[in-house]
C-alpha cells in the first residue's frame, strides 16, 4: 500500500480543485446575469466572514470568504432565498428595478440560473478535449478475446469471438465502453446483446463483485464479467472529432452518476458509499500523486458532479429555482410567495440534513468510528 500523501498536499491539492470549479460554476451566474443587465451586488467565493476583497467599478463585491464549500452571486434585486419580491424591491426607482434580477422575465431567470450548471459540464468538454489531443481516444474493437471459465460471462454463455453490442439497454460501440457500464452494476442482472457471426443473441448476465484497494488503501466494489480485449487501439483526433469525444465522454460520466444516485435511492447500493468534502479532499490529494494528467481528469469528473448535483429539483439548489421558474412559465405566475418560503427552507434543512451525514461518512472512511469504538471497549 502506498502512503497517502501529507495533509500540506492534500489541503493545496483540494483548493487547487475545487475553487477554480466554485469560481468558474458563480462566473456562469454572473456572465449570465450581465448579459442580461442584472447588477451584481455580490461575487463570493466561500460563505462566512470575508478574508480579503475588493470592489469593481460597476459596485460588485467580489470577496473571499472563509469557508470554501461553495460560493455565490447576489444579483440586485435577489433579496431572499426564493427570490421573491419584496417593499424595499418594489420602492425602488424604475431605473434601479430594471437592472435587478426579479425585473427580468422568466427565461431569462431561468438561463442565469441555469449558467452556472452548463458551464460547470462545458469546462468538463473542454478538458476530455485537452486530455484526448494528448493521449487519444481508446477505440479498441468490442469483440471478446476470451472468456475467463467459471465467471459471470461464461456462466451468461459469452464466447469468445462475441462482439458485444449493447449491455444494460446502451449501446456499446467500444471495448472501453463494456468497463464503464459494468464497473457500477456489480451484482445486477443485465441485457447484453452480442453478435455471433451474423446472428444476434440476446443474454443475460451479473456482473460479479469484486473488493478491489487502490494504491492508497481505499476499497472499491466493482463489477467484473471475466472478459478480455484484444490488442488496445489507442487513436489520436484530430481537432474536429475532439468535441464529439469529450461530449460523448461527459454524457458517459453523467450517465454513470444518474444510475449510481438510482442505485443508492433504490436500496441496491450502500448510503455510506455517499462521500462529501473530505472525501473529496482526501481523494484530490490522492490523485494529485498520480501526475496533471489524473488530476486534470479528476477535475472534470467533480465539475461534471457539481453541475449535476446543482441541477436536482431540491430548493436552494440551482435545480430547485429552475423547477419554480419551470411552474411560473406554465402557471403564468410565481408559486404563492408563502409556498416558496417553506420550500426553500425545507430545502435548507434537507441539505444541512445532507452534510451532516456526508460528513459522518466521510469521518468512518478515515477510521475514525472504528477508532472511537476501540478506545471506548
């Protein structure tokens, strides 16, 4: 087992990653909002007191502060959770109330809102196109080399020869795309079509568990079929084929979230498999050992997960604003102010609720529990 890198490193390597993905998710919001001519009261990277600051010429503060578990921008005009007007709102001059986020009409909410997300899943695009220009795209054929006896594939009557067409009703076009769709299905029954020569069988098959450790002593349950590709083809883009790569490779890593998150509400995986900042901090210092080219792609891994988290319908999310403005566009007007208020502060209470328990997590992967416990016996 490797040594896990020292806290230096892995406090450095967890600001290294995640502020510029605070930063770049807020400037979504602001780019957004200025398009739009909404005034910025404020731009914060962290929550809590301010450690340093400055304002710009067009009055907005832009500030850090000593938390850094996110971040956020006060447009003018945005002057409660919900968003909802409010008299000190309403007694403003028509020019001051013009430039303020509740005077936009709601699709232009909805894209401010909305920026932060997308922009979090296009920083992702833009470094799998970096990554793939350096290193290629891994096209290795999905026809099975051979078929380890006695495992999942062999007992689901995969032979060798089989060229592997779709697994869990997704297309599989790749050898490299059959790990990505198994690795999180361990113990699951799956579709898997494959061709034979020219005819078509349809199989099933369960992915085995397999308790793997990485280098640094973290457990993993990964499906395993008992297959193995021929010769790796590893192919370099050219520019044009670049976005089409990356954007294909963001979709998979989104894709693998969604089932992942479906996996945990179903019951079919383990809550404590739910990790939180310090996990994240941990793993980043982990990574960083590894070389820029890991870490860069754990990077675009979390903004991918940022964006996606930001994106669920759970008020004081970003998700949960764009389902009001959704309801608001249908109905032709806000949901009652009343309604929205006991939202968002249920919402409040669901992710405070939410980080505690990460939290929990995150303090029994580093043992701390088990530790606890033997002081205690």
């Amino acid at each position: 087992m490797m040594q896990s890198p020292g806290i230096a490193l892995t406090v450095l390597s967890f600001f290294l990653l995640i502020g510029p993905l605070i930063f770049i998710h807020e400037m979504g919001h602001y780019l957004a909002g200025r398009a739009f001519g909404v005034k910025a009261d404020t731009f914060s990277i962290g929550f809590g007191r301010e450690l340093f600051g400055w304002t710009d010429r067009r009055g907005t503060r832009w500030r850090v502060a000593l938390l850094p578990l996110g971040g956020y921008v006060k447009f003018a005009g945005d002057m409660n959770p919900a968003s909802v007007p409010t008299p000190a709102w309403l007694a403003l001059p028509p020019g001051e109330r013009a430039m303020t986020f509740q005077a936009k009409p709601v699709w232009q909410r909805f894209l401010i809102v909305a920026a932060g997300p997308a922009i979090n899943f296009a920083l992702a695009v833009l470094i799998f196109m970096t990554i793939f220009a350096v290193v290629g795209e891994g096209r290795t054929p999905s026809t099975v080399a051979a078929v380890l006896p006695g495992s999942a594939a062999a007992q689901a009557g995969v032979r060798a020869g089989d060229r592997i067409t779709m697994i869990a009703s997704q297309g599989v076009y790749r050898f490299e795309d059959i790990g990505d769709l198994v690795r999180h299905r361990a113990g699951e029954t799956l579709k898997m079509d494959v061709y034979r020569g020219q005819q078509q069988i349809h199989l099933l098959v369960t992915p085995e568990t397999d308790l793997q450790r990485d280098r640094f002593g973290n457990e993993f349950r990964i499906g395993m079929l008992g297959i193995a590709a021929g010769k790796q083809v590893k192919v370099p883009l050219q520019f044009s084929e670049l976005p089409g790569a990356a954007a294909r490779q963001t979709v998979l890593i989104t894709r693998t979230m969604v089932d992942t998150l479906w996996q945990i509400v179903s019951g079919r995986r383990s809550v404590r498999e739910l990790g939180g900042p310090l996990q994240i901090a941990r793993l980043s210092g982990q990574v960083a050992t590894l070389g820029w080219l890991d870490f860069v792609y754990f990077m675009a891994a979390i903004s991918i997960n940022l964006g996606f988290m930001n994106l669920l319908p759970i008020p004081m999310l970003d998700g949960g604003h764009l389902f009001f403005y959704v309801i608001e566009a249908v109905r032709r007007k806000p949901l009652a102010p009343v309604a929205q208020e006991w939202a968002f502060r249920s919402g409040l209470a669901l992710l405070l609720t939410f980080m505690v328990f990460v939290t929990v997590n995150d303090l029994g992967s580093f043992g701390l529990w088990r530790q606890l416990a033997g002081l205690i016996g």
